[in-house]
C-alpha cells in the first residue's frame, strides 16, 4: 500500500454530526472526497440536503439523519437510523457544538446544560452507541472535535461553560481511547484554534488584538484547512495513533 492510499477512505462508511454547516459540513464533504459514503447528521434539513448534495456530486452515497442529540435516547436512534441506511459505521466525526460568551456570574443553569449537554453529554451518547456497534465489528475510528479552549481560557470573551466542556471532551477521548484500542477502535480528538465559521466571529475588530494578533501565524484558518487532518484521523494513515489530541491552532497555544 502506497503512502496515499493509506489515506483512502473508499468502501467506508461515515457519520459526521452537525454536518450542515461550517466545519462540519467541510469534514462531511472532505470524508466523501476521501471516497468514504456519509450519514449528514444536523437539525436544519434544508442546510443537511445541501450538504448531501456536494456529497452526491462527488459520485460518493450520502444520507441525511436529523435530529437534535441532546434527548433521551436521541444519539442511539441516529446511530440506529444512521446504520439502518449504510449497514454499518467505519468512522464517527462528533462534531455537533455550542457555545456562548458570558461571565461566570452571568451564565445560567440553563445556559451551562445547553453547552454541556450539546459539547459533551451528546458526544458520549454518540461515542457510545457507534462504539458499541464499532466494537463488536472489531474495528472503527472516532474524531471528537475538541478545542484549544480545553487548553487555554480565550479572551477577551469569557466561555466557562464552553471550556469545561471541551477540556471533559479531551480527556474523556483519551478514556475511550485506553479502553477500546484493544477492540481495535481507535479514538482522536481535534483541537482547533480559531477558525472563520458562524460559531467564531473571526472579523470581528474587537476579537483582532486577542484572536489574531497573539497567534504567531497571524492568522484564523478556515475550515478547508482542518478537514484533512480529520480525514487523516479516519483513515489508516493513523492507524497507530489512538488517544492523541492534535491542535491545529497556528501556534496561538505556544505562548
């Protein structure tokens, strides 16, 4: 096998959560550029069709599951749903996300569920229900998207509850990691920095002196620049690589 081919992802199936958009959408469609056939999971069917679609149009299967993950349930019937239609599952993306920029004192109960139950609880559920289906199969990849936020506290917005979740995110990859290595599945995280998507105001002058200025690329990255090292994750060019979280940061974690 040749060094690219390793990287070939064809006759693999692929479930990416939040595909509909931003970097979700970019790993969906880089996985099926891949040559793997994709589940595009979100909430919004018009924004999940339109995803289908450029997956389509790479000659590569692709169906659509919606549904939101945070219920009772919700992640065993969209990994259910999700095997029904490709038969089986090679590779989860968990990348649905949320996020919101207030002070400690000023977060609500309500607003610390919606994080945590969205960033972690969700991706739990989803690593567990395709984990088990990956296990008795003897073999599969996860990718958590994780971030430098479970590394650093970003300023100049405060985001505790995002933050906790993502560092609960890191820790609990290398968990599953340990445990099922030996089952033959092996589970990454992605650490991005700040990249351009509806989630993280890039352009924004008042993020510029704290975002990009301090990064020592001086720069954001844009999703198409962190979808092949999830492609990389997936596929058997890592296939000795498990527990590991890699950042993609343009160096903002040095300082």
């Amino acid at each position: 096998m040749s060094v690219l081919d390793k990287f070939n992802l064809t006759g693999r199936t692929a479930l990416v959560t939040g595909a509909t958009r931003g970097l979700g959408a970019e790993f969906a469609v880089a996985l099926a550029e891949a040559g793997a056939d994709v589940v595009v999971h979100g909430r919004d069917a018009e924004a999940a069709e339109e995803t289908k679609r450029k997956i389509e149009a790479l000659g590569r299967a692709a169906h659509v599951v919606l549904g939101d993950l945070t219920g009772p349930g919700a992640a065993d019937a969209v990994v259910d749903e999700a095997i029904a239609a490709v038969g089986h599952l090679d590779i989860l993306v968990n990348n649905a996300g949320a996020c919101i920029h207030k002070e400690a004192l000023d977060v609500t109960d309500d607003e610390w569920d919606h994080v945590i139950d969205t960033n972690l609880t969700a991706l739990w559920r989803m690593s567990r229900a395709a984990g088990r289906h990956m296990v008795e199969r003897g073999s599969g990849s996860i990718v958590n998207i994780g971030s430098i936020s479970a590394l650093i506290v970003n300023r100049p917005q405060m985001q505790p509850a995002y933050n906790a979740s993502k560092a609960a995110v890191h820790h609990l990859t290398k968990s599953l990691a340990a445990e099922w290595a030996p089952k033959g599945v092996r589970v990454n995280a992605v650490a991005p920095g700040y990249i351009k998507t509806d989630m993280s105001p890039v352009d924004e002058p008042r993020f510029q002196r704290y975002w990009i200025e301090d990064a020592p690329q001086q720069r954001y990255a844009t999703p198409d620049e962190v979808a092949p090292t999830v492609v990389f994750l997936a596929s058997d060019a890592a296939s000795f690589m498990s527990g590991t979280i890699v950042v993609m940061d343009g160096g903002y974690t040095l300082y």
